[in-house]
C-alpha cells in the first residue's frame, strides 16, 4: 500500500495530497477527472509532480462559521 503524503494550509487544516485536493483538476459531467496540466483521464487518488492545493482548500479554516452543505442542493448539512 502506498504511503498517502499530506500538507497543511496557512490555517493548520491537513490536506491530502492527490487529484481531488488539486487545483489542476477537471470533474467532467459523467464524474470523470481530468488533470489539467498533463490533459489525461486520472482517478481521485492519483498525485503528479505538478499538485498545488486547491484555492477552496487554501482558505479552508480561514472562518470559523463556516457551514458544509450537501453537494447539488444546498441543503446544510453541518452548522
């Protein structure tokens, strides 16, 4: 099994690195990932030498009354 690399944003919340933290990604319509850079199909967990942290994930922590809402619909979910 390989071993997961993590870092931390400016606002000590821990980030996995791989495609679905990375800001190089492209969800297509039916749910497949494309990487920007390299412009090849790639699953969730994949990691390339060009990752950089999303801007969503930049700034997560920055509030601390922040709400998550469930994806699509807007529902919140956790307060």
């Amino acid at each position: 099994m390989k071993h997961q690399e993590v870092c931390v944003n400016a606002y000590g919340i821990t980030v996995k690195k791989m495609c679905a933290s990375c800001a190089m990604k492209e969800v297509l319509n039916d749910g497949n990932r494309v990487c920007k850079k390299m412009g090849l199909k790639v699953k969730q967990q994949f990691v390339c030498c060009h990752w950089q942290m999303s801007d969503g994930l930049k700034n997560a922590g920055l509030q601390s009354h922040g709400v998550v809402r469930l994806r699509g619909t807007q529902k919140i979910m956790i307060q």
